[in-house]
C-alpha cells in the first residue's frame, strides 16, 4: 500500500513538473524576477545612466538666495536615494545659453532664476526641457519656501537665541486619554498594517493555487477515463492522499524555486557590480527589523513565527481535502470552477480581516471568526501580535483545524469514492449526501 502510495505521488507531481508550461513558466518567472532585480544595469545598458547626475543650475540675481537653498536642498534630499544624483551649480551664464544648453545636450537638468521681489521678497522661474516630475517639482519648491522664510527670519532683526529656538524640532509627547488604548497599541498598529500583509499575502496565493491544482487534476483524469484504470489498481483512500500529497509538495517547491530566482538575481547583481540594491535589502529588513522591536513585540514573534507557519501547513491540508473532494464530484472543469468559489472567498474573507483586525479589537466577532479552521491559519497570528489571543486560544485553532481535516477524511473520503467514478452533473448535492449516509 505504501508502494502504491509513493508511487502516485510521484506520478502526480512529475505530471505537473515535466509539463512544457511548467517548464516555461519558470524560466519566464526566472528572467522576469532577475529583470526586475537588476532592472537599473537593463535600463543602462540600453542607454539609460542612474549614475548621471542632474544639475540645477541657479540663477541667482539677489546675491544671497543661492547658498541657502543649496544648503536647504541638499538637506532635503539627503535622505531620499533616487535624489542622490541631484546636483545644485550657481551659474551666472546668459539664460538663452543656459536654456539651448538644455534643449541639446543636457535634456534632464533644470534651470532656476531667482529675482528680488519689493512685495514677496524673492520671485523664481523654473525651467525645464519637458515636464517636469511632481515629486521633483515639490522638492525644488519646498527648498525655495524653506529658504525664503530662513532669509526673511534674518532680515527681521530677531535675536540669535530666538532663531535657534525657532529652528530646534518641537518635542512631542504623546498622550491618550482612553485607559484602554496604549502607545505600544498604537505601534503594533502600525506592524499590522505594514508588515503583516507582505507575511500573509505568499500564502493566500498559494492557497488559490493549490485548490485550482488540485482540481484540475482530478478533472482531468476523471475526463480522459483515466480514473477508472487508476481505482481498479488502487484504493480510493490512496489515490486520495496522493493527490493531497502531491499538491502540497507541488506549492511549496515552488515556493522555493521562486525564493532561488531571488536569490539568484541578486547574484549576478552583485556579480556585475550593482550591489546597491542588495545593501537596500539588507537595511531595509534591518530597519523593519528595528521597527518590529520598536513595538515591544520583538519577543513575541519568536513563537509566534512558528505557530504560524505550523497552522499555515495544517490548513494547506485542510483545503487540498477539501479541493479534492469537491473536485471529485464534478465532470468537468468549469463545474470546478463554480464549487471552488465559495472556497476561495473564505480565504480572502480571512486575509482582510487578517489586515482589519486592530479595528475590531475587543470584538467577540473576530474571535468567533478566528477559530473557524480555513481562516485560523491567518487570524490567529494577527491577534495574538493584538494580544486577544493566548497559548490555550491557539490550541484551542490548533485541535479545530485538526478535528476539520479529520472530519473531511473520515466523511470526504466517502463523497471520494463515489464522486470520482460518477461523471453525471445531475443531482450533485443529492449523491453527496447519499454517500455520507
């Protein structure tokens, strides 16, 4: 039996990975995921240059305005690194040399002109070859605001003492007046809403894809009659779990495959010198890293990463029962298609509420909800970072999703043997509960 076992399971996933589409899919998955992480050397090598620094050339006939705003400019963009290649020049060039300059060679750079003004202190112009970006111009214009109030500040007679206080960041403390609310509430908050749906969406898809596998491939054999060879030779019960298997080694190779073609473009981004997005990478899960430990729940995610993914593989379980069952009551694909959705709309029900769920905190509803086995797997995690749920809570998910698959292979198994040799849409609903009698 055991023999039997491995070896439709292997049938089935090498039916679904020696697949030409299988095949293609990859490598089109492959060069799109390398393209994308090494998109700036594509863009260079067909001409495009990051590395080209943009200069703003001022024109400046006040004769105080440029040094400052260079100051202020600068100061803006510091911190943001697609502005990294800006570049502030005073200029006091005729401004037709300056504008054919930008019409024939320089297309990118920008010209700005700063006038005195009896009524406003200073006037400027802008000039550019074409449109200019939103974010560029908000830029450019919050450093000349910035600047002009800097010089009518110190035109203004006030003393330095006032000015520094004027400049010094405000000291902001906060207080809420409601006893139930916290500050460390209000960062897990934010970890919510940032963090956690980038942890939840991987699984959410590969969910959808499991279910349609699944399906299809019973569909499939149930379509070429090549289920009845199948169930001559082997017990339903086996054929079953083979397909359980199958799908379930199917998602999480590919998953792996997905996190290789990562890594693997950001090998050969480091290989051909681009390694600024990999040193991104890396500060940018430091610095969500630090976020997370900013909220006091630095501690907590050490058991409740592994919870998590513990329950996430229980209910893969759970749905692949359920997508084989259902699969093998219909005839067709399209009758799949019908039956899954319901399916697929749990999950997503699960994944919003998952996002929501600091809006329902103290909320018997989102509790309830949390227990039922389908979405668990991705509310319980939400709520135990909110803290409504504990240890007995989680086993307490733990034992339902359990009791769950073991109900559907008890009772599924039933609708199993008698749904795959059926091919008659008629009365579907009538011969599956027939079969549980």
């Amino acid at each position: 039996m055991k023999d039997k076992l491995k070896y439709l399971t292997w049938v089935s996933l090498k039916r679904k990975i020696s697949t030409k589409w299988f095949l293609i899919v990859n490598i089109l998955l492959c060069l799109a995921i390398t393209c994308i992480v090494n998109i700036d050397s594509l863009i260079k090598f067909f001409g495009g240059d990051f590395n080209d620094k943009r200069v703003i050339y001022v024109v400046d006939n006040t004769g105080f305005f440029y040094d400052k705003f260079k100051v202020n400019f600068e100061s803006l963009v510091s911190n943001i690194d697609d502005f990294s290649n800006f570049s502030v020049v005073a200029d006091d060039r005729d401004i037709s040399l300056l504008e054919d300059e930008l019409k024939n060679e320089n297309k990118n750079n920008l010209i700005l002109v700063v006038n005195n003004d009896p009524n406003n202190l200073i006037n400027c112009d802008v000039i550019s070859n074409h449109y200019v970006e939103l974010i560029d111009l908000q830029l450019i214009t919050s450093s000349i605001n910035n600047t002009k109030v800097e010089l009518a500040i110190a035109n203004s007679s006030i003393p330095v003492d006032v000015l520094n206080s004027i400049y010094d960041d405000v000291s902001i403390n906060r207080v809420i007046l409601e006893s139930d609310k916290s500050l460390h509430d209000e960062n897990i908050t934010i970890v919510m809403n940032t963090i956690f749906p980038i942890f939840i969406l991987p699984f959410f898809m590969l969910t959808i894809i499991l279910i349609q596998m699944i399906g299809a491939e019973v569909n499939d054999e149930k379509s070429t009659r090549g289920m009845e060879i199948i169930i001559s030779n082997v017990s339903p019960s086996v054929h079953f779990a083979s397909k359980v298997i199958a799908g379930n080694l199917f998602v999480i190779g590919q998953t792996i495959l997905l996190i290789i073609y990562c890594l693997l473009g950001l090998g050969i981004r480091k290989l051909i010198g681009g390694d600024s997005i990999v040193n991104g990478v890396i500060d940018q899960v430091m610095t969500s890293a630090n976020d997370v430990i900013a909220t006091g729940i630095g501690s907590q995610i050490m058991y409740i990463l592994p919870v998590t993914i513990l329950l996430m593989l229980i209910t893969f379980i759970s749905y692949s029962l359920l997508a084989g069952i259902l699969a093998s009551m219909t005839t067709n694909t399209e009758d799949f298609q019908q039956l899954q959705t319901p399916i697929i709309v749990v999950s997503l029900v699960g994944y919003y509420l998952a996002m929501m769920a600091n809006v329902f905190k103290g909320s018997l509803f989102i509790k309830f909800i949390a227990y039922i086995p389908l979405i668990s797997s991705i509310l319980t995690p939400s709520l135990l970072i909110l803290g409504q749920f504990n240890l007995f809570d989680v086993i307490i998910s733990f034992l339902l999703v359990i009791l769950f698959n073991y109900l559907l292979i008890k009772y599924g198994l039933k609708i199993y043997k008698v749904g795959i040799l059926n091919y008659s849409s008629k009365d579907l609903w009538k011969k599956m509960f027939k079969a549980l009698k």
